[in-house]
C-alpha cells in the first residue's frame, strides 16, 4: 500500500469522526447561547462541519459511480452539489453575520454590493458546466475545461475568504472577532487540502497536515463562542 493510499484510508477515518464531533458540539451549544447572532454561527458552523463528510461522500459516488452513463453523471452531480452547497451556505452566511456584526455596518469588497450575488451565479455556472455529461464535450476541451472551471471555484473560494478577512478586522466584539478569524483559517486550510492531497506523495503529506489544522480551527472557533452562553457545556 503506497502512502496516499494509507493517507486517504487513515483520512476517511479521522476526518468524519472529527466533523461529527465539531458539528455535535455546534448544535450542543446553540441551545444555551443567549444571542441570535451567536446562534446563528453555532448552527453554520455545525453544517460547516458536515461539508467535509460531503465531499468524502462524494468521492466515493464517483468511484462507485463513474461518469458515464445518465446515472452515474446525476449522482455525481447531486453528491457534488450538496457537498458545495453546504460548504458556501456556510462561507455566506458568516460573511453576512459578520458584517452586521461591524458597529458601522459597512461593506466590504462590494460583498452586499453585488459581490455576493455574483460569486453564487459564479459558483452556480461552475457547478453546472462541472456535472454536464462528459459525452457532451469534445475530449480535446475537456482538460481546459476543468483548469476553467477549478479556477473559478478557487477565485470565489479566495474572494469570500478575503471579505472575511477584511470584515474580521472591523468587528469590535473580541469573542465574534476571534471566532471569524478562526472561521477564516479553517476555510483556507479546507480549501487547501482539497486541492492538494492526492497530488503525489508530498502533497498528500501537506493536505493531511492542512485537515489536521482544519479540525483544529474549527474547533476552536466552536470553543471561542461558548462565553456567550447561560450555562457554559461540560
């Protein structure tokens, strides 16, 4: 057995196990926090949490399912699309609260501006040329086709994580200031394993490294919001 091979065996392993838990104790503590905007996160980032069963879910549908017949190109684009949909809803939504988390209420990057609706129709475009049967294009675009396609997903990815980022240095509360920033790593870190494990031996090394700092953030951006709480957990 090659070590991506004992890499992604040990990872499809740890990493749910590791989401269910985050996600448990997201949902755990939105039942005592106190304001809605903090529950709000608690419950995002509980279905945050489940985006990486998602996408593990969806990479075994493709290989149990390969792309080439109708059935297999529907259940790849539903266990797909679920999988980026809950990851975004988690990404928007907190841009959202924490913008209105800021005392001056201001935008950032045009995200209300514009911003947001454009990077959803982005990520909409990108999902659907991604599921068209691949029958439909000639196999000498399909290569670029993907490039097109990967680029655009990472140039939404890296446009929320940046709204974000900026809206973070404006928030006067420390608790949702420290929370977003580490919502912000987990994002970059998420992303980062995604597009580089299974790359070669040293990529599934750093993607590895990068989950084990993706459980480790979004953990803690589950501890930073139990002090608004009317019990604090056990």
């Amino acid at each position: 057995m090659s070590l991506g091979d004992l890499l992604t065996d040990a990872g499809t392993i740890v990493l749910p196990v590791a989401a269910f838990f985050i996600a448990y104790r997201a949902l755990s503590l939105r039942g005592v926090l106190v304001d809605r905007p903090y529950r709000t996160r608690a419950l995002w980032t509980g279905i945050g949490g489940f985006s990486v069963v998602g996408f593990i879910s969806a990479g075994f549908l493709t290989t149990a399912f390969p792309a080439t017949n109708v059935e297999g190109v529907l259940i790849e684009a539903a266990a797909w699309g679920f999988a980026f949909l809950v990851l975004y809803g988690w990404i928007a939504t907190n841009i959202d609260v924490a913008i209105s988390a800021d005392y001056f209420n201001r935008d950032a990057l045009a995200w209300k501006g514009g911003g947001k609706i454009a990077a959803i129709a982005v990520l909409l475009i990108s999902y659907v040329a991604a599921s068209l049967p691949p029958w439909w294009i000639p196999s000498q675009y399909q290569g670029t086709g993907t490039t097109i396609i990967t680029l655009l997903f990472l140039g939404v990815s890296v446009y929320s994580a940046t709204v974000l980022a900026v809206t973070v240095r404006r928030i006067v509360d420390r608790s949702i200031r420290s929370y977003t920033k580490w919502v912000v790593i987990s994002i970059v870190l998420l992303f980062g394993g995604i597009f580089t494990i299974g790359t070669s031996d040293l990529g599934d090394l750093l993607g590895v490294a990068l989950f084990v700092g993706w459980i480790f953030s979004m953990n803690h951006s589950v501890t930073t919001l139990a002090i608004r709480t009317r019990t604090l957990p056990s």
